[in-house]
C-alpha cells in the first residue's frame, strides 16, 4: 500500500475489503487517492480524513462548500454504493437515514449527511426496544410507489447471501469443528421457506444490527448503511433480539417487546430468530467466544426449541 493511500485506509480495513471483494481490491485501492481527489473538485470538498469503515466500502469525513458536514463512501462495487444512495433517498422522507448530497456511479461513491452520535453497539447501554420497534415501524410503512419497491430484491436474495458469507465463514474458521454443517443447512431451509411465505411484504433494511444504528439524540435513531430488500418485516427485528442476550427468557421478552413496537408477528419473528441462530453463532465461534452463555443459547435456538415469548 503506498503512503497516499495509508492515510484513507489501513492494513485492518484493507484485509477486509480483500475478504469481501477478493485481492484484487488492491488495484482499486492504489487508483482511490486521485478518485478522492476528482470528487472532492467535483463537489467542492474538504476532505478531512477517515471516519470508521464498513466491509464494503471506505469511509471520509468531509466538509462541502456550505459548510454541510458529511461522510464520504466509497466502494469497489458501485452497484452496491447506488442501491445504498437509492435506499437512503426512499427513506428520506421518514428522517431515519442520513440524507444523500451526491451519487457518482463512476467512482462507486455518495456523500451524505453525518449523523453525530454513537452506534448502539458502541453506547454501552442495552437497546431500548421501544425506539427501535419504532425505527423498524417507520423505515417499513414509508410512503413510495409500488413500481419502486418492487425494483427492490426479494428477501430471499438476501437470505442466500447472508447463509453463503457466513458458510464461508464457518468453513474457513474454527466454527467449522464446532458447528455442524447440517445445523446451517437446516437454518438456510428454514430461513428459504420463512422468506418464501409472504407475498408481496414492506421496504426491509436487510442489515439492522447495533453496530448501524446511531443514537441522534433529540432526532432518535438514525439507520446506516442499508442492504435492501422487499419482504418479511418481522426480519429487521433478529439482531435485536439476539444482541448480548443471554438467556431464553430474555429472548422472549425481547420478541414480545419488538412484536409490539414495530407491529409484526411475534411467532414469525421467533421463526427468524432461530434461523438465524447458527450465523450468529459462527460469528461467535471465530471471535474466541465459544463456551459463553451467548454462544450455548445461539446453539440451543438453533437447534429449534423455541423461547417463550413473555
């Protein structure tokens, strides 16, 4: 990596690009400095340097010349970074995105409004359930044309990514001596047929963990980095409730509590839940954390005994 390029990207950010997109990110990175560069003339930028990343993209603050401060992403799929601005733009209305002040499709890249604020995952606080039922509630019953939302991909392409990247990831990993292959082949069967059971469905975030949800403060909870799809909205609840939770009882409660915030079936989400259950688990195998109460319960969900809802 050359030194122009260090400054936006380091050797942690690079490997997982390299993980998601394959080595030859590598070209691209050595062409996103003069990139950077012709956006920050185009759109009249003062980038300042870089903001936290994703696995698909990287991440700048910059400062345009009103003064707007903002983030600007850029991805080695531009098809990915497109769709994301699209999202957002549907979303606008609700105030739960951050707005978008420019797409190029050229380079792969938006620049958008920051959000200031911690992620839930980083606030170091337990998720209060009625916010976010009430997040999920908004980005689903948005106002837009049929014709538009169903440009969106079904649920079930969605659903064949995440079991793909997280079977990569069990094969390639420790979890692969601790979690059995039929255990995720029976999780995808479920989760393909849960996906498959509804018509038609709402606007899906498609990615609604804690780690992409800011905390606005007075302007609530604001949605990143959006993986959309049409489909099931008892989905977007799963991380929620299965982030730090610990118990059965508290899955419970927490699929109650969402049920209700965010107006979707409570047995549904349990169904998604526990096919869903094996993905996190192999997160939690390959980040040292086998043995804990949160990897015993992953395993026990998934294994298909269902947590009563309180």
């Amino acid at each position: 990596m050359n030194d122009i390029t260090a400054q936006f990207v380091d050797d942690r950010q690079r490997r997982r690009l390299e993980r998601r997109f394959g080595v030859h990110v590598g070209d691209w990175l050595a062409e996103l400095p003069a990139a950077v560069d012709r956006l920050a003339s185009e759109w009249g930028l003062t980038v300042e340097g870089p903001a936290p990343h994703g696995r698909t993209s990287v991440v700048l603050h910059a400062v345009d010349a009103d003064g707007r401060r903002g983030v600007l992403k850029l991805s080695p799929d531009s098809g990915l970074a497109v769709a994301e601005a699209g999202l957002l733009r549907l979303w606008e209305p609700t105030g739960r995105v951050p707005r978008v002040w420019g797409v190029s499709p050229r380079h792969g890249a938006v620049f958008m409004e920051r959000v200031e604020g911690d992620t839930v995952a980083a606030g170091g606080r337990p998720a209060d359930l009625e916010a976010v039922g009430a997040l999920i509630l908004d980005l689903h019953a948005v106002e837009a044309p049929r014709a538009r939302l169903r440009e969106l991909p079904p649920l079930t392409s969605r659903v064949q990514f995440v079991f793909d990247l997280w079977e990569r990831e069990r094969v390639e990993g420790p979890a692969a001596d601790v979690v059995p292959a039929p255990v995720m082949h029976r999780a995808f069967a479920r989760a393909r047929d849960l996906a498959n059971g509804r018509e038609g469905g709402v606007p899906l975030h498609g990615d609604l963990h804690p780690g992409n949800v800011i905390d606005g403060g007075e302007r609530g909870l604001v949605a990143l980095d959006p993986r959309g799809c049409l489909g099931d909205g008892a989905v977007d609840t799963v991380e929620w409730v299965l982030w730090k939770a610990g118990d059965r009882a508290e899955v419970g409660r927490r699929v109650a509590a969402l049920s209700r915030a965010a107006d979707v079936d409570g047995d549904r989400v349990m169904e998604w839940v526990r096919a869903f259950a094996p993905c996190a688990a192999v997160s939690k195998v390959n980040r040292g954390q086998v043995g804990t109460d949160e990897f015993d319960l992953l395993m026990e969900l998934a294994a298909g005994d269902p947590a009563p809802a309180r």
